[in-house]
C-alpha cells in the first residue's frame, strides 16, 4: 500500500468553507480515483500555527504504486485545478509519497 500525503495552509477566512468542501466534494472525488482506497482527514487543533492561517491534511491510501501513478498521469491536475479555482490564493499545498508503511498497533 502507497501513503500519499498533501498538506495545506488554508487562510483563516476561508478556512471553514475549505474544509467543508473537502469532506464533501474533494475528498469523495478522489476515492472514485481507481485504486483510492481511503483517507483521513487531519484537523490541527492548537498548537504552533501562523496567525492567519490553520494546516489541514489528507492522508491517502492507495492500492499500489501502479495506481498512484495513472492518478498522476490520468487525474491529478483535473483534481488540483478544482481546489485553484474554488480558493484562488486561499491556500497552497505539498505532497509527499511513501511507498512503504509498517502498521503496529491495536485494531481501532
């Protein structure tokens, strides 16, 4: 299984519209990706954060690098183009791929 990550820094003004369209537009859009298996939806709450912004991030499971990469090539910039033109200037993002996640721990 393929972690892939994309963190944002939303301005606070648009903060709660931003998020409200993730967990019901973005999000969904990309589990109807192939091989998008699930993902969470990490909140900050305090902590050390620029006074005009908050951070948000998404943490996908993807079925195999195979997939992850026919998002790349097939869906990606469909997906960010949405997010750009929604919230011009309102947040920018960075992503990151694991390959390889070891899971430990309790079943929860």
């Amino acid at each position: 299984m393929v972690t892939y990550t994309v963190h944002m820094t939303v301005q606070h003004e648009a903060y709660a519209e931003y998020v409200e369209w993730l967990k019901t537009e973005h999000i969904p859009d990309f589990l109807k990706v192939p091989g998008f298996l699930s993902a969470d939806l990490c909140l900050r709450k305090g902590g050390a954060m620029v006074a005009s912004s908050k951070e948000v991030k998404i943490i996908y499971h993807v079925k195999d690098e195979d997939h992850l990469k026919a998002y790349i090539s097939d869906y990606a910039m469909k997906l960010r183009e949405k997010g750009l033109e929604k919230f011009p200037g309102k947040f920018s993002a960075t992503r990151e791929v694991w390959l390889e996640t070891l899971k430990f721990g309790n079943d929860y």
